[in-house]
C-alpha cells in the first residue's frame, strides 16, 4: 500500500467530515527535501506525502494550536512517528496540548537517518488514533556507540570537548525552537528581568544556555534529535540530552519520557518516602 | 592590474608569508565535514574545495559579539574607554557573493552616522577573492541578485582556479601590493576567466512587495517556520544587533551583540505592544527589509547578495529563491 495515497485519503475524510479544522503533515519541498505543511483544505491534503526523508518532528506545531482563555483548542490531526508521538504524551501530560483534541495518524518508523535514529528501539508510536503502514519488525535497542565514547572520556577529556562544541554556538537558538519540550514563552537565556546571562554570543554564555537547556530537559527529551539535526554549527546537541536520557533510565527503573500518556516525569513527581 | 600565475604551493606561501604580518582567516573543514571561515595559522589548513562555508565573512567585521565601551568608575571620575582596534586581517578565499554584500553593508555603517568600530575594521581588511570557476552549490543565486561568479566587486586580489594553479589579479592598490611577495609569473596577456552560466531567477520589482504586503502568503509561509536565527545569522547582510551592558558595580562593558528579527522578542515594543506577533508577519519583514525597505532607502541597492546560505540551512525548507518566484506570480495574479 503506497503511504502517500493512504495518508492523502484520511487527511481529506478528516477535514471534509468536519472532524478536524487542520491537518499538519509533509508536503514535497524544494531542491529534494520535504518540509511541514499544515494542510487546511481537501484540496491542501493532495500535497501530503509521507516516506523516509520525513525528518521533522510535527508535535511541535500542535503548539499553535494551545487551548485559549479556557474554551478548547480546535481540533487538528497530525502525522507522527514514535519519537513524535512520545512528544505528544509529554505534551499532553504537561497540559501543553488537550489530547482529546488532535488526532493522531500514527506511522510506524525504521529510522529516517537522523543521528537520533541510530539507538531509537521503537517502531510504532506510543499513541495513535489511526496507524498507517505495516509495523516493522521489532529489533532490540541498539547501542548508542558515540554516548559510549563520549562516557569513556576523563573529565578533563570530555570538558575539552564540550568546550570546543559550545565555542561554535552562534545562539541562534534552532535547538530549542525546533524542540517541542522547549514551549517557554521566555526562555530564561533570553529573560531581560532578572537578566540570567548577558547577550554575548561567547563561550560562557553559549555553554550556560546549552546547560540550562540539557537539565530543563532530564526525563523529558523524547531523543527524536531535531535539535541536532537542524544545528547549522554541527553541534551534537542530542549527545548531551542522551547522557541524561540515560542518567534518568539508570536513577528512575528505565524510565523513558512520553511513552505513555500517564507516566509524570520524574522530577514532576514527589512521594513522601522520598523525605526519608 | 597586474596578474601572476601561482602553483598552489607558491599560493599557499604566499599565505602563509601574510600570516606573519595580518590575522588571515581562510574556509577551514573540520571533522564532520563542514567548512567554517576561521582564523588560521598556516595556509595549509584552507580548504579551498569549498563552495560555500557555513558562515559569511560578517562575523570578522562586524563581530557576533563586540564590546563597544568600557566604562569604569573610578573615586574622582568615571572612565569611559572604547577598546582598541584588532590587528589588521586578511580575508582569504572570500567568494564573491560574500565580498558583494560588503556593498549594502557599507552604505549601512558608512553612512550617516558612520559607525566607529565597522569602519576602521573594514579599513583594516584586505578580501581575497576565489572566483567560481564553476557554480558551487545548486542554491547559489547571486545573478538573481546583479552579482556574477566571477564578479570583483570590494576584493583587493581575485584568485581564479586554472589547471594546475590559480591566477592572482590585483584590483586595488593595497591588493597589489599584498600580491607582491607572491612567487609564480607574470600572465601577459592578462587571464579573462570564463564566467561560468547561472540563469537568474526573478526579482520582483518594489511594486509586486507593495501589492503583496497584505497577503495570506506570508502567514502560511510562517506556519512552518521555527522562528530560529539561522537564516539571519550566517547571512551575509542580516545586520540587526542589540546593545546591552554586562558588568555591574564599578565595571561595566556595554556589549553589542548579533540580534534577528526572525525571533520572537525582537520587536516587542516597551509597552508590550509586538506589531509583528506572528512568525508570519516576522519572516515577511525579513524578505521585505532585503528586498523593498532596504532598495526604497539606499538607491535601489538589494540587501542580499544571492550566498544562498538561508536556503540552504534552513530546517524547514523555506526557499528564498521560491519566495522571488512567488512574489512575482502571486502579484501578477492580482488585479
């Protein structure tokens, strides 16, 4: 079954039956590429395409669609791999995003050759109304070699080479705009009062912003590596969040952010018995 | 002026013999197999293969970062004191997309009032330009724009790959006289290198921006942009900076620093107003300050010299030369 005519097909019953007011998806881009599109129309959805050069994580954009003033957000449906779907999860358990509102058209994934997808054991999304496309075969987790090395590393070593990433940040701040978690609406590298970092595009500045950015993220990062991917400095910015990924799982029994729409982050949880 | 025929090596011994007497920063690749424009020690570490480097010659200009004052108070009085001048530099292997947009970037920070720190860094920087023999990257658009890939515009020396070597020309007086150490012989008659063929796209005329200011357009344009620095960053013309202080107490350095209208803050007025506060209305000012506010203000000049970078760097795909071509359809189509 070709995907594109499949995803075409449910993108227009939804719109044209009224059941969503947008269909945020992937179109064909310039130059080869594919890019987001959020379709509005019957019409628009015959732009829909769906195959492996589908990098981009689309939870980001049910961010436009946050319940206002109490009434309920509109009702959107969007294509998501299982990165992209754990994002969904987190967001929905951040009260970001009300779930019974988006329709999730869920796409079994083998890796669409990002970084992220090196070490990704999952195939199917963790949530989804409708699933398009046969699961591939299951496979055990693969092991993330460059964590490995950079975990290898004697301190010294290792702070040599963060270093030396961070000296090449221009904050631009792609990382965190592409990042579904980082919904902010003043990001504390950029807040003028109180004022937490100057506005130096420099090494103490850049590294204190990609820090800050790495801890707001422990037990929440759902590893779909958009951050690294769009980094135009060739950062490898899904290193840093995939050493506390792992930090989390080794604290918190495997614990991996959105795979279940239940499950709070850890530290968004507190028991008593942990005053002991 | 005059032209000498270099083999590579005496190229890269001339480089490294204006390594002793200027900061050179040459197109460097690293690792991961992207190339950076850096400083560098020895000709040796150029990379002269590239076509584009992710960033532009603007950073050595017109710093990312600049403190612009330094203010100390003292018992008696408070002293203010601007930093002094960088050691003069050479910019090696610049293409000549970079050295056009020093043109609008000139008629910026040149103009009324003259900005202290562009200028005497600009004064102090010779361009050495490498021709593109051939088109190099398939987002490069610079005739769109009235460049060429060949064009000597603001370079002090233009290098033209030719077989086994390259062909220095001297443009300038200064030029010349970088070139004269230089090895190899001289080329009489002079080398008219063959420019290679890029069909320029559309670049609509101010009246299509005009008619199209109001148009939803922009609006579906922004619904996939991520609202990220990128494309103004390592852009050869994007020039917005913000001034703060950093310091407090007794020391203080007031701090100028890259800034892009592409983010969210940017234009959020003292009262909290925000008159773009959409990441469409963002994005549009972005291609009408290159194309209509910038041309409408200094004689025409565009201010976007066709690098391609943007198209190329941006996540999301949004293409530059297909917002030309849609602007120009899309005001056609209008009554």
């Amino acid at each position: 079954m070709n995907l594109t005519t499949e995803i075409r097909r449910i993108a227009q019953e939804l719109l044209e039956s009224g059941k969503v007011t947008r269909v945020i998806g992937y179109e064909e881009g310039q130059r080869g590429a594919v890019r987001p599109l959020v379709a509005a129309t019957p019409e628009e959805c015959g732009r829909l395409v769906l195959d492996e050069r589908c990098v981009h994580n689309l939870a980001l954009y049910l961010l436009d669609f946050k319940p206002q003033d109490n009434s309920p957000p509109p009702a959107v449906a969007v294509v998501l791999k299982p990165c992209d779907a754990r994002a969904l999860n987190v967001l929905s358990l951040e009260h970001q995003v009300e779930r019974s509102q988006v329709y999730v058209i869920g796409v079994p994934c083998d890796g669409v050759g990002k970084e992220a997808c090196v070490a990704c054991p999952d195939r199917v999304p963790p949530t989804y109304d409708v699933l398009v496309g046969e699961p591939p075969a299951e496979r055990p987790a693969p092991t993330d070699d460059r964590l490995a090395r950079l975990e290898a590393m004697a301190p010294a070593e290792r702070r040599a080479f963060w270093a030396a990433q961070f000296e090449r940040c221009i904050r631009c701040y792609a990382c965190r705009q592409v990042c579904p978690m980082c919904y902010c609406e003043v990001c504390i590298a950029e807040k003028l009062d109180p004022s937490w970092e100057s506005i130096a595009i420099a090494p103490a500045e850049n590294e204190f912003y990609h820090v800050l950015r790495a801890y707001h993220l422990i037990g929440r990062c759902i590893e779909c590596g958009e951050c690294e991917r769009v980094c135009p400095m060739g950062i490898p910015v899904l290193a840093y969040n995939r050493f506390l990924v792992a930090e989390a799982a080794r604290t918190f029994d495997g614990f991996r952010a959105g795979m279940d729409n239940e499950t709070l982050a850890p530290f968004m949880t507190f028991h008593k018995e942990e005053l002991e | 002026m005059a032209q000498r025929f270099l083999t590579k090596q005496e190229l890269l011994a001339w480089v490294d013999g204006l390594a002793r007497g200027y900061r050179v920063i040459g197109p460097v690749r690293d690792e991961g197999g992207r190339t950076f424009l850096q400083e560098i020690a020895a000709a040796a570490e150029v990379d002269l293969q590239v076509g584009r480097p992710v960033n532009s010659i603007k950073e050595f200009l017109f710093p990312a970062t600049e403190g612009i004052l330094h203010v100390r108070r003292g018992k008696k009085a408070v002293d203010l004191r601007v930093p002094d001048a960088a050691r003069p530099q050479v910019l090696f292997a610049v293409r000549p997309c970079d050295a056009a947009a020093l043109t609008s970037m000139d008629a910026l920070f040149q103009g009324e009032p003259a900005d202290l720190y562009w200028g005497r860094r600009r004064q102090d920087t010779l361009l050495v330009g490498l021709a593109c023999m051939q088109i190099p990257t398939p987002e490069c658009f610079c005739t769109t724009v009235g460049g060429s890939p060949v064009g000597t515009t603001n370079l002090d020396v233009m290098l033209y790959a030719d077989g086994a070597g390259y062909v220095a020309a001297g443009l300038t007086e200064r030029g010349a006289a970088l070139l004269e150490p230089a090895a190899g012989r001289p080329l009489d008659p002079p080398f008219v290198p063959p420019p290679p063929e890029l069909a320029p796209g559309p670049c609509p005329p101010a009246e299509a921006w005009l008619r199209l200011f109001a148009d939803r357009y922009w609006q579906r344009l922004g619904e996939r942009c991520l609202g990220c620095k990128i494309c103004t960053y390592n852009c050869p013309t994007c020039y917005c900076f913000d001034i703060r202080d950093r310091g407090a107490g007794g020391e203080v350095e007031r701090l100028r620093a890259w800034d892009a209208c592409t983010s969210k803050h940017y234009s959020v007025e003292a009262s909290g107003h925000d008159p773009r506060p959409t990441r469409g209305a963002r994005l549009r000012n972005r291609f009408y300050h290159k194309y209509y506010y910038f041309p409408w203000r200094y004689q025409g000049t565009i201010l976007c010299s066709g690098c391609g970078r943007c198209v190329a760097q941006c996540p999301v795909n949004i293409d530059l030369t297909q917002v030309l071509e849609d602007v120009a359809r899309l005001a056609g189509e209008q009554p």
